[in-house]
C-alpha cells in the first residue's frame, strides 16, 4: 500500500471533521450574524469545500451502498470553487442547518459500517 494514499476512511473522517468545525463555528450564530460575518461565510465555505471534494475521491461503491444524494455536496464544493461570486448565503445557511445533520448521519453510518 502507497503509504500517501488516502484511504475512503481517512477522507469520511476529513468529512466528519469538516462537518464538526462547521457546527462549531456556527454555534453561537443566527442568519444575520452569519450574514455579516465574512470570516464566518469563509470559514464555512473553505469547510463545505473539503466535504465535496472529498466525497469525490471516496470511492462511488462504498457511498452508493448508502442513500444519500452524493452529488450534491460535490456539486455545491464545484460551485463554491467556479461561481463563488453568485453564492446566495442565505442558503448556505439553510444548508448548515437543514443539510448538514442529515450528512453527518450518513458519515457516521458509514464509519460504523464499513471501518
């Protein structure tokens, strides 16, 4: 084994990790706090940034075995990297708080199984 190969449990866990930070750093805040924060937006889209890219190197046989829509977090990771001047932030928002629970459900669900 390539001793730099990052393995599907090691991007799950960058996945958690990325997941967490966002809770964390969203903890304290509301939708107009976030909105008036640039550092918190940043902070938040660097972190969803590392969520889609990193579901695009798990391998597709291990995520598809669990349901969940997969393409968009790796759609939205594409958007924040080439059409970052038309991020609506409420949005991204409502994706900390309506999408993220849900994906970090299915990430531990993984974790559980597989490793």
């Amino acid at each position: 084994m390539d001793k730099y190969k990052i393995t599907n449990q090691l991007r799950l866990e960058h996945i958690l990790d990325a997941i967490e930070k966002i809770e964390h750093y969203c903890k304290s805040a509301d939708l107009n706090k976030f909105l008036e924060n640039e550092m918190l937006h940043d902070a938040i889209l660097h972190q969803f940034m590392i969520i889609g890219e990193s579901i695009s190197n798990i391998d597709n046989d291990v995520l598809y075995k669990y349901n969940y829509p997969w393409h968009l977090p790796r759609s939205f990771r594409n958007f924040i990297a080439h059409e970052y001047f038309g991020i609506n932030l409420e949005k991204v928002w409502n994706t900390v708080n309506i999408d993220i629970p849900v994906l970090k459900k299915a990430i531990k669900n993984i974790i559980e199984k597989e490793f």
